[in-house]
C-alpha cells in the first residue's frame, strides 16, 4: 500500500500495548517492518530509539520518523487525539488529511527559530509519526526533497 503523504509515531507512554518497528536501511529506499520510504541521493539513516532520523547531505533539516502498531483493531480518532494532544504553543490546529488508503492530521509549527511540520498517518493498526524540523529564515530545497520522500511512503498491510 502506498500513502501519499508522511507520518511517524513512537510508542505512547499512556498505552505501552502499541509496540515499536525495527528498519533496515536498503539501495537509496528505507524498510520497516511497517513501513518504508525512498530516499534522494545524498540522504543518510540513523536509527534510534523507536525512530529514524534522516539527514541530507546540506543538513539543512531532520526528517523523524516513527510508528506503532495497534494490537488489537485499527487506529480511530481517539488514537490520533491520543498521539497529537493538545494543542501546542505556536502551532497550527492539525487539519484533516487523506489519500486513498490511509488518513490523518498535519500541522505547522514555529518554536524558538525552529519550523516543524508533523504528519500522523494511519491505515489499518499501523500509524507513523514524522516531522521534518528545520532552521526559520533559512532557504533550502529540503521541503521539496521531503515532499518527494512524503510522496514515496508506504505503510505495509499487517
């Protein structure tokens, strides 16, 4: 299944039931077990805890993702309220998001010199959680790079 857009998520310390992926890193594409992306030339993987941390050769931003997995049915709304929260100082409100097989929020966020855009994303038990944090008042071509990485997600059937 392909989603056309980019989420991630850690494991929610209010319901640790949700566990956490291992990925691998193969020929310029990025494989969970949930979930895998394609990555531009130049871009680099750096696993960490429940997470993966993507950086272009400019560092010019950080591009994180996450994700869990439901154990017991799909993910609803009260899943994503859980994960998104309230909202946050500086931030946008999360609007709704779909494409054809998976659904979920974006928001924009502007903290201390920082911009950051967030993507929950969900089809079936899974979601994946990613943001893409990058300097205010900096001109880069990383949002387009993330737009194509957004673009190329896909969340496995489990």
């Amino acid at each position: 299944m392909v989603c056309y857009l980019i989420v991630g998520m850690t494991e929610s310390p209010q319901n640790p039931s949700m566990s956490r992926h291992r990925c691998s890193q193969h020929y310029g594409a990025y494989s969970s077990e949930w979930w895998s992306i394609d990555l531009p030339l130049g871009w680099t993987a750096s696993d960490e805890t429940g997470a993966v941390s993507f950086r272009s050769d400019s560092h010019s931003g950080v591009l994180h993702v996450s994700a869990v997995r439901k154990p017991d049915g799909s993910i609803v709304d009260a899943d994503f309220s859980e994960f998104i929260g309230e909202s946050k100082l500086n931030c946008e409100t999360a609007i709704p998001i779909h494409a054809e097989r998976c659904s979920g929020f974006t928001r924009e966020c502007s903290q201390i010199g920082t911009l950051l855009t967030e993507w929950w994303l969900a089809h079936g038990c899974v979601l994946v959680y990613i943001t893409f944090a990058r300097t205010a008042g900096t001109e880069s071509s990383e949002p387009d790079n993330v737009r194509r990485i957004v673009a190329s997600l896909r969340i496995k059937e489990i």
